[in-house]
C-alpha cells in the first residue's frame, strides 16, 4: 500500500534564484520558516531547525540541492514520521511554480493533517516573505 505524502503548489512573483535562496539558505529560512534554523547550504550538509523554544526541533541532511530549480532533505531525526522533503522550482512567465512534498509518512493520521496545516501555513509565510519583505516564521506564526 502506497504512504501518504503531504504536497502543496503554490505561485510565487520572484524569480526562482530568489526563492532558491529563501529555500536553501539559514538566513531565508529564518525569514519565513523558523527564526532558530542553522543550515549547512550544501548535499551532505546538516540543518536544524528548533520550534516553540525548542519543544519541536527537526534535523535534516541536505540529499540534493540544484540551483535554481531544486532542494531536498533526508530528515534525520523522529521530528516528523516523514522522512523526506523536496522543493521544486519551476520558473513560470512572471513567476516561479514552487512544488513541495514531504514524503514518507506511514498513514493519513493526525500528525500527518498537521504536519500538511503547518507546512501550508509555512509556505504562505513564504510567498509573503519574498512578494512583500515580511513573511511570520516561528515564533510569528499562526497559532494553529
């Protein structure tokens, strides 16, 4: 039986180096994922990224990173029942088509629903953060 991947597509108005940069770097991550993230930018680097002080903290390996088209980490730790999660970036007429799944995940259970709520919530934090200059990373975030 196939496992359930969480997946979102979502339209952004930058060009896709800038979302790649956002995506792949400690500084852009922490302007709309998490303010307490450290990423080493480079395949086999390290990232971790702690959440609501440090209750919930994610680390990853860097699997693949394609510039500008493409990131993917290995999540190394229990933080997620998903083990995987892959960026894609297509560039689109005035701008860039963001593919994104966090693959792995054994069944359709409440940790998955959140997981997909807050990457959705996450990824919109995105989109503002490079369209407007201001995105809500943790601890900015909804309070979902």
């Amino acid at each position: 039986m196939p496992m359930p991947d969480i997946m979102h597509t979502l339209k952004i108005h930058v060009s896709p180096d800038r979302v790649y940069q956002a995506l792949t770097t400690t500084e852009g991550l922490r302007n709309w994922w998490t303010r307490d993230a450290v990423l080493d930018p480079k395949v086999g680097g390290l990232g971790e990224f702690g959440f609501y002080g440090r209750r919930f903290v994610a680390k990853v390996t860097i699997e693949a990173l394609e510039m500008p088209s493409r990131a993917k980490w290995i999540v190394t730790n229990s933080a997620w029942p998903g083990d995987r999660v892959e960026f894609e970036l297509r560039p689109e007429e005035k701008h860039t088509r963001l593919n994104f799944a966090h693959r792995g995940f054994a069944q359709a259970d409440r940790g998955y629903a959140s997981a997909s709520t807050r990457w959705a919530s996450y990824l919109f934090s995105l989109k503002q953060y490079l369209e407007t200059g201001k995105g809500t990373p943790n601890p900015d975030d909804l309070d979902l």
